[in-house]
C-alpha cells in the first residue's frame, strides 16, 4: 500500500480530526501513525498474564489494529468503537467479524458489556480534561472485575532526538490549534503518567502497571468485582 502524498497530509491536517481521519483512512495502515506490530505483540503477551477474558472491546479503534489484539486473548469477537466512518469501514474490511460502533469515545453508549477494554495510541486525540470522560465511560462499560489495558511506550529522555521531535510537534499543534478552525487535537506530551494514573483511580479503577520489556510498560486499570 502507498502511503498518503504531502498534499493530502495537509489537506487531513486543516481538518477536524473526524474529517482528517475520514480522509486518511484508506491509506492509514501505510502510515506511521498506525500502532506497529511489535506494540501489539508485546501487549497481546502480557494480556495473557490477566486473563482469561470473554469480551474485549478496542477504544478508537482506527482501522482495527487492536482488534487482532482482542482476537488473540478473548474467547467471542472483539467488539471496537470510533467516530470516524472512514476508519471503521476500514476496520470493517479488515475484521469482518467484529461488532464495530460509531460513537464518540468521551460518550461510550455500553453498560457493564466487557471484561477487557483496550486502546492503542489514542490518548493524544483528548485533552487532559476529557481524560474522566473517557476512563468514566471505560469504567462504565466494564463488568465488575473487568480491565482496562492500556499499553504505553517508554518515554524518550530530553537527550534523545525523539523527545525534541515530539515536544516539536506539539508547539506546531498549538499554533495551527490557535490560528486556524476546526481545531485538530493531536498532541503527544499532555499525557504524564502521574496525571494519567491519578484520573484513572478517580474515575474508580485500581491501577497496576505490568512491564513489556524493550517496549514500555502496560497500565492495568481494574474495575472493583
């Protein structure tokens, strides 16, 4: 597959993020911003140290990578939910088997569905105020006992190219952000850990975290059974 030409990354990138994401969705695999497969591998084996799990359901799930996640550590097929319809009929190609739902994540429509919730690189598309949205709605749509997992990289340090890069790419995000409507919410440092634990225990969960090694680490964030 041929990943998107310059002309349309821009074009994504003056988009809403459900506009951008409807028009990059054809050639997203292609592109660097899909969950790589050793991300998916590391996650799916420590997975295996919580289980079992009956029914997994993949949080923005794009065009379905975490689905094959779900298909490997759950016994029924996976269930995942996005608002982009572009996206989802990708993931519909891909995973023709899975329950796949438009919805906006800070507004999940489940009631104590699933024993396992999953999401992959998706973090970055909130702000840090619509963190208890999402993880109130996550709660919600568990079953008493159940998991939410959320893998998570190892953090480059201020000496390594790749934090400049990130801190980078953030400003430019604020700036556009700041100049130019629809807003696209993409950032990659408003997450730090101890924000993230500290609103997953508010919204109810007790957290664990479970090392991938040469990866990062898995978050564990349980709902009381």
């Amino acid at each position: 597959m041929q990943g998107p030409t310059l002309k349309e990354l821009a074009v994504q990138a003056l988009s809403s993020v459900e506009r951008g994401y409807d028009l990059l969705a054809p050639k997203f695999d292609a592109t660097p911003f899909r969950t790589p497969d050793w991300m998916l591998a590391a996650t799916t084996a420590a997975l295996r140290e919580h289980g079992p799990f009956e029914r997994g359901l993949d949080v923005c799930t794009g065009t379905g990578a975490g689905l094959g996640v779900l298909a490997e550590v759950t016994d029924v097929a996976p269930a995942g939910v996005d608002f982009s319809e572009g996206m989802l009929a990708q993931a519909r190609e891909a995973h023709p088997e899975a329950d796949l739902v438009r919805a906006d994540a800070r507004a999940l429509p489940f009631d104590a569905a699933y024993d396992l919730v999953v999401s992959f690189g998706a973090l970055g598309h909130f702000l840090p105020e619509e963190r208890r949205p999402l993880f109130d709605g996550i709660h919600r749509a568990l079953r008493p006992g159940g998991i939410f997992a959320l893998p998570t990289s190892t953090a480059p340090r201020p000496t390594h190219p790749a934090y400049w890069m990130l801190t980078g790419f953030d400003l430019a995000m604020r700036v556009r952000n700041a100049v130019w409507r629809p807003k696209f919410v993409m950032y990659y440092r408003t997450h730090p850990r101890p924000a993230l634990l500290a609103d997953l225990a508010a919204a109810g969960f007790t957290v664990e975290t479970s090392p991938m090694p040469g990866v990062g680490e898995l978050i564990v964030a349980r709902k009381a059974g």
